[in-house]
C-alpha cells in the first residue's frame, strides 16, 4: 500500500544526494553551499504539503503542519541533512524525507498535536570537529564557546551562520517550542543486525555512549635523512604505535569499538620527520564505565608513549555523551505501530549516534530504523529496499493514528 509512497521518498532521497560539495561523491558539510539546493528543494515538497516551512538560525529547516488547536502541542519528527564525506544517499535524509511524506499522507487534515518535520543542519561533526550543531540549538545548547570553534579554514562557526546568510543573533529562537510531544526519528540502521534478523525495521531501544577527543603528539621536525634514528622525536612514529593500542584494546573488549578515523602529520613531507601529528579518536560502548575506563586507559597510553619517546600530548576532548534509552512509552506506541504492519516487532540498539540522543535529555525520543543491505553505510553504496522504507511509513502513519485517537496524545 505504501510502495508508491516508498519509492518517491527513496527517489528524493537519491536526488538530494547529488546536492554536493565534491562533484561525483555526496559530500555536504554544516553550511556548505549545496545545501542551499537541499533546503529548496525540501521546502518546495513541505510547502506543497501545507507545512510552514522557515530555516533556523544554525540552518535547520523546520516545517510545521498545524493542529486542529492552536495552542496543541508538538510532535517533532527529524534527522539530520549533512553528510560525511563521500556518503550515501539515505544516513539522515531519509529520516527527513520520511517525515515529510508522513504530513503529506495526512492531505491536509489535521491531528489534535501539531508535526514538525526537522532537517538538522549538522549532526556528522565533519566541518567544525564537533557534532550534532543542529539539535543542541533546539535544547539551548548553542553556547559562545560552541560557536567560536573554528574549522580548518579558520571560519567559526558564528561567522559560517552569518556567511549563509542567517542571523547568530536568532540563535535562541531555534528552540524547540514549549512542551513538546516527544521526538521521532527514522534512520538507516547503518549495521547489520537487522538483515541478519531478516526484518525489514526495528525500534530503538537505546543508543550507545559515545567519547571523541582530538589528540595530538608533538615532537621535533628534522631532516629525514640526517637525523639517526637514537635522535629522534618523530611524533607521527609515537602516534602510530598509539593508533595500534587503540585497536587493541577494542578488540580484546566485547562490545567497545574505537576508531582513529583522521590523522594530519606536519609538516608533511616524505623527507621531513613528523614534528606534529594530529588524530581523532572516537570510543563507543553501550555501558558508560566501561566507556570511561578504555578512555582512561588510551589516555594513559598515549602518555606513557610521549614519555618514553621525548613527545608531548595534547588531549583536546570533542564531544561526550552518555549512553541514552529511548522513551518506553514511545517506544511501546512504535512497538505497536510496528506490529500493525503484520511485521514481528523487535527492538535493537544504536551503535551510531544520532539527533534522538541529544533530543532525549529534554523529551521523549524514540527511533525506528530500517534495514540497510550489507550494513554498508557512510559509504557511496549504502542504500534502502523500497519495500522496507514502505513498512517503516505504515508504521510511520499507525503511529501518528494511535498518538491522534489518544486523548490527551502520550498520556501514559
Ligand atoms: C554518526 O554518524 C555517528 O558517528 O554515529
Ligand atoms: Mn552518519
Ligand atoms: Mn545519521
């Protein structure tokens, strides 16, 4: 019943893709210029809809479909328009193009809350090193420090919202409005729990903790060919036998996954020791101790590692977060939705981050996500079956029609 639907939101999601700042990959940073062609285009089809539709000031579109109330409240549904480079079609845009084809499925009528559909504007942290830019402005936390971080061409990130033509000076009036409903997001799954399952969707159950820090070794730059190697301070050597411990620990820890996925050595030239070298480093596990603890630990290594080899290290954190559970009464009505599609419902956890964790602190959030052939994501592959994007709407609208016939919606 929903194929039609399924395969124009699979359509749109594959012509926002080539909205891009590379040509011949997907790669679309927090304000770049081709997402410009992303916000018209995403504006037209809300717009058609009966959505007000209005750019915030971090550049989140943000369309709102009324309700039968003025003063009822509000339902968000979201994800994210930014991409990683060289990405795929769907990571974020479908969650977007989902909830627009949810309002248009309504034609005009109205629920007793009011929908608004949420493209985030950064949530991959690729432009400024630091993600989810986007939904902090909904909860208030867009700070000074926050919009001072500057990229590598030494834009920060006041003078990228400017550049685009928005008002910093706004930034207060992306909240999200009073008292919301709840936050809903669709997303790929990006893994391949879901097609080992042979289910077409999953519900949310909770979405892992996530630690990101810059760090960086520093040594002495020197002629590569003069300087014995008893002489050295070669910061990118230290770095590397570091990059190996990181691995290491993750593989002997089940469930921890750590990830050193950038590396910049300076000056960098293949006669000139490395007097600098600059990685990210990305650990993930679903309980926050054990987190916290292999955190510890590489730092310690990193550190006994500058010792022994006459190094300095700078550990900058990026960005921290805490593992975060979805909203059980969200995720029962999901459940439900799920199950009137005639599809067993199941529930899994998220090793990606997403919107919904930052969303969650202020209201409840839940997530439904989709299967993804392969598990292949931030990759130019990744791709959706039209027939799970079509059970991922049916449960999309029996959700809605569950929320709508509640009165008042989400009262237990
Ligand atoms: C978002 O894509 C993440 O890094 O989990
Ligand atoms: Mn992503
Ligand atoms: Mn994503």
């Amino acid at each position: 019943m929903y194929d039609a639907i399924a395969r124009e939101v699979i359509s749109r999601c594959r012509s926002l893709a080539t909205c891009s700042d590379e040509p011949g990959y997907t790669t679309r940073t927090f304000l770049s210029g081709s997402m410009r062609k992303v916000h018209a285009d995403l504006s037209q089809w809300m717009t058609a809809a009966g959505m007000t539709v209005r750019v915030d000031a971090v550049g989140n579109i943000r369309g709102v479909h009324a309700a039968t109330s003025s003063s009822a409240r509000r339902l968000l549904i979201g994800s994210h328009l930014d991409t990683v480079p060289h990405a795929g079609a769907f990571d974020g845009v479908l969650g977007v193009v989902i909830g627009v084809a949810l309002v248009e499925s309504l034609r005009d009528r109205r629920l007793p809350f009011a929908i608004e559909v949420v493209g985030f504007s950064e949530e991959e942290g690729v432009r400024f090193g630091v993600p989810f830019v986007g939904s902090r402005a909904l909860v208030g936390e867009v700070d000074e420090a926050l919009l001072a971080v500057k990229d590598t061409s030494g834009t920060s990130i006041s003078e990228a919202i400017n550049t685009f033509g928005l008002d910093v000076s706004r930034i207060d009036e992306a909240r999200v409005a009073q008292n919301p409903l709840g936050y809903l997001e669709f997303h790929i799954e990006q893994g391949p729990v879901l097609e080992q399952l042979r289910r077409p969707v999953a519900v949310v159950d909770r979405i892992v903790g996530r630690t990101y820090a810059e760090v960086t070794f520093v040594g002495a730059a020197g002629h590569a060919g003069t300087t014995p190697m008893d002489a050295r301070r070669d910061a990118l050597a230290g770095c590397a036998e570091w990059i190996g411990q990181v691995e290491g620990c993750a593989r002997r820890s089940p469930g921890l996954v750590a990830t050193v996925g950038r590396i910049g050595a300076e000056p960098g030239a293949a006669n000139v020791i490395a007097g600098r070298c600059r990685v990210t480093v990305d650990v993930r596990h679903a309980e926050n101790p054990v987190r916290a603890a292999a955190v510890d630990r590489l730092r310690a290594d990193a550190a006994d590692i500058a010792a022994r080899r006459g190094l300095t290290l700078e550990w900058s954190p990026r960005f921290e977060n805490g593992a975060v559970a979805m909203d059980a009464s969200l995720v029962a009505r999901l459940m439900r939705a799920v199950e009137r599609t005639s599809t067993s419902p199941t529930m899994i956890s998220s090793g990606a981050g997403h919107d919904a964790m930052i969303l969650a602190a202020h209201m409840p959030a839940a997530m439904l996500f989709i299967r993804t052939p392969g598990g292949v994501s931030h990759h130019p592959d990744e791709s959706v079956m039209e027939s799970d994007v079509a059970v991922a709407l049916a449960a999309g609208v029996n959700f809605l029609e569950e929320l709508a016939g509640e009165d008042p919606p989400l009262h237990s």
